[in-house]
DNA sequence: CTTGTCGTGTTATCATACAACCCTGATTTA
DNA sequence: TAAATCAGGGTTGTATGATAACACGACAAG
C-alpha cells in the first residue's frame, strides 16, 4: 500500500508565517490601504525574530503587490485591494463547489481559444496538434505519457490562439484542476474511455484545421462535457450554486505556528 | 501643465534583480524541473551580493512556487514548470500587442460572465448593477467616482456569476488593462462618450435583468467594441497576427542593472 | 519666502556567526 | 559479514551588528 501522508511541511519558514501573519492583518482590514507598517525593527521584536526574517517575508509581500516599501520611508499597504499576482488556494479547491467553479471556467477559456484556434491556425500548429494525437493514441489510457499528450494537445491548441495570455492563464487554470483531479484519484479506466476521449480530440482537431469555428466549439463544449462526467461532475450547466466568493487568505495553517511568532503585527 | 514623469522606481532593490535572473535560468531551461540550484554562497559569490539578497530572491521564487527548499540539502526547481502563482509583467503590456491580447482575454471572460449573469442572477445582484449604474450617472464622465462606479459595475456582473473565480480572474485582468490604459494615459473625453458608454451599460443590465442570455453576451460584446475604440484599438477581430507567446521573464530592464550583478546563475 | 544644511529615523545591503539539518563514509558492534 | 552508530563536512535557517543610501523635518541664512 501506498500510504498518504499530506505534506504537512507547508512552510516551516519563519518568514512565511511573518507573512502569512501580516498579510492576515490587511486582509481583516486591521492595516488598510496606505497605511505604514510598523518599521522592520518593530516587527522584529513584536514576533520575536530577527530583522532578516521579516525581510524576507516583506519581500514576499512585495512581490505579491501587496505591500510597497522604499528606502528611507517605510513599507505601505499598497492602495489598490487587487494583488499583482493571481493565486488559487489549494486547499479551497477540495471542496467540490470550488472545482465545479474551477472547471466551468475553464470550460470557458478552452471552447473559446477553440474557436480563435479554427481561425488563426497555421500550420506548424496542427501539426503540433497531430503529434500529440499520435502520442495519445500510442500511450496506454491514463497513464503519464497519455496524460502529458492530452496535455500537450490542450497546449497546442492554446498556442494556436497567437494569445500568449490566453495559453497563460489557461495552462494556469488546467494545471489547478489537474492537480486536484490527480488529489481526488476516483478516476476509474477502461477501454471504452480512451476511444471515446480520443474521439472528443480528433473531432476537435479537424474542425479546427477545417477553420470550422461552430464546430470547434461544439467539439470542445463536447470534450469537456464528457471530461466532467469522467471525473465525476453531473450536470455542468447548474454549477455554482451559491457558493461564496473565495478569499485569497491565509493558505497557512495555525496550528503549527512555532514558538517565535505570537504577536500581532501593528495594533 | 501637468508634466509626465513615470515611476521608474520599479524595483531597484538587488533582490528582485537576482529573483529576476534566476527566474530566467529557469524559463529558459537552462535550470530545469528538478536541478538543484547552487548553493546560496555560490549565487551571492556570482552575482556579488550578499548571501542576505539571494535568501530574500529566493523566498520570494519560493512563494511563487517555482522553487523549493530543504534545510541542510538544498534548493530545487520545482518539478512541475507551472508556477502556483499567476502574474503579468506590467512592461510587457505596454506593447500593444500585449495589450491587445489581454484585451482580447477580457473580453472572453467578460461576454461568458454576462451570459452567466443573465442565467443565475439575483435581486441583491440587480439592485447592486442598479446602484452602480446610478453613480455613473451622477459622475461626470472619466472622473474618479465614475470610473469607481463603472468598476462596480463590472464587478456586480462577475458576483452574479456565483463563480468566485470568475470573479477573481475577471477582476485581476481588468485591473491589469485598466493599468496600462491610464499609464498610456491618451483618453479623449467628450460628453457624446458618456452618453454612449452609459447606454451600452444599460443594455447590458436591461438583458440580465430579463435573463436574456444571448442579449446579454450582445450588449457586452458591443460595449467591449465600443470601449477598444474608445481607448484606441481597432478592429478587435483580427488582433494578434504572429505575436509570439510572452513568456513571464524578464520583468526588469537591464540598462538599470547594477554594477553588482553581472553574472549568471549556474551553467 | 526660498534655499541650503544638518540630524534623525528608516530601509537596503553587507558581513559574520551559530544552530539545525542532510548526506556520506568510516568505525564500531552484533 | 552485515547492520547500527557516529563523526565530519556541507547547506540552509536564523540571529546580530554594522554601514550606506535615502527621506523628512528643523533650522538658519539669504
């Protein structure tokens, strides 16, 4: 048996919890935009470690675009509430609403770059596409070289679109979902899946080289119709039902904070 | 006359520059999925900073997730090459290629988000695209507040997709746009505009309200028309002709780099 | 009222030291 | 012989002190 031991070691760094804990205190609004935070100094001794960690951790705050500093002055809580960066919390995306949310938006960006695919296309493209057909049909179904075929055709078609963002954000998101499909692991195999997963690809791979747009979107809508019932998603249309909108908060768990970090930054 | 200076402060601190530099190694392959990074001691001789500099670089690549560490072994690049995190180099936008492809990403989420909207929308949303509308209105055209109001606008359209991620991408990617379109800072106003972009917002509201799924991704289409003639794009259609794929590298010029760093990071 | 200077406080960086930890290989032990 | 133990070097994590660069207000000089 292969056990499953979760990673519990999810940031043992000092300066991930500094952060953590700061980045608690803006998002509860305890520091509001354009504040000053408290001097490197302070925030040293109020957690209780040294001035290099809580650089460590402004760093990171700063790459995040949630916080600004400059020499001289002081660090800030940036104005705008919307970070420079985008990230999905793994943690949040076990809950089945979550996923659902996850791959209805993806279903949105994959039948979309489906349709600008049929019309910019070259041929390098679908040759691309093809390769990673071939790879599929070589590969047996489910397993690594098939996984990272179907990834390369979803790559390929992105690629296809000439939108650099548009293959960006859609990897971004398919890897999220990937990722979570891969946690779950209820994915039963058979025969009969690899044929019709085939299929769904091929339809789309010919509409796109017909320049068909209606019918590459039709076939990718089928695609990943078919994709949410094979991981156990019932009925696409109705997905969200209520569900709140997910904070980008706190990915770190308390319960493991060490012994150093026990104040509160800036009260 | 209000003179023009750019904030070219961006980054100036040493650390952002070696994150930068590493994170290009890894782009660029020469440090693949796996390999293990020199040791902090030996990027600091090479990039001749302090060992300091490299941990703050390397915990921000850590937040990024495209690095990982173990005390008394070493850091590695992560194995899978899709970061956690999600980010758009703000330089890249300026050019208009770039910009036109985020614009084109915009609208996809944007037009799918009014369908979802027309589906499953509530009174409270109504009410809030109402309210938002009705700032607009009281705000003269291009100010703060109506630009705030606008914002809710949108943001009220993407709440009413009870998809939280949608949500949040719709909103990252806007404000992304929005940056660039008031750095670029090249807006004509006139009163004739803030009648027309009123009108396009009230179709929108007026096809949700009715559940009009097809009306509503119309009347959104035509204000994401209206608003890329407004900002200076023409002919959205056929926007990216051979733009090649954006990588995320790079985000820091070179002509600003200091005398310190002059080397590469492990070859 | 403007300009220049200075002192203080803050961030940015450097340098060094030590603790915690991993890995390897020799040594001891069964 | 085979396994367990232990010592050593190498690496990251953290602490500490010092210096440089910069911002800002106070204050004097013009």
């Amino acid at each position: 048996m292969t056990l499953k031991l979760d990673k519990v070691n999810r940031g043992p760094h000092l300066s991930t919890l500094v952060a953590s804990s700061i980045s608690r205190e803006i998002a509860q609004g305890r520091l509001k935009p354009g504040d000053q935070l408290p001097t490197e100094q302070a925030l040293a001794t109020t957690f209780g470690v040294s001035r290099n960690v809580v650089r460590e951790a402004i760093a990171r705050l700063r790459s995040e675009g949630r916080i600004w500093s400059q020499q001289g002055r002081g660090a800030f809580v940036v104005e705008s509430n919307n970070p420079t960066v985008l990230t999905i919390d793994y943690e949040a995306l076990q809950r089945a609403d979550s996923f659902r949310n996850l791959f209805e938006l993806r279903g949105i960006l994959e039948v979309q770059a489906a349709a600008f695919a049929a019309k910019r296309r070259t041929e390098a493209d679908l040759t691309a596409m093809g390769a990673a057909l071939a790879g599929m049909r070589a590969a047996p179904y489910g397993s690594v070289a098939w996984l990272r075929s179907d990834l390369e055709f979803h790559r390929a078609v992105a690629e296809a679109t000439r939108n650099g963002y548009m293959g960006q954000f859609l990897g971004f998101v398919s890897e999220r979902v990937r990722e979570s499909i891969l946690a779950a692991g209820n994915q039963q195999k058979s025969d009969d899946m690899a044929r019709i997963t085939l299929g769904e690809h091929e339809r789309i791979l010919t509409a796109i080289r017909a320049g068909d747009v209606e019918g590459a979107q039709a076939a990718m809508r089928d695609h990943l119709a078919g994709a949410a019932l094979r991981v156990g998603l019932h009925d696409g249309e109705t997905a969200a039902e209520a569900a709140p909108v997910p904070e980008a908060a706190s990915p770190v768990r308390h319960s493991r904070l060490r012994k150093a970090v026990r104040g509160q930054a800036a009260r």
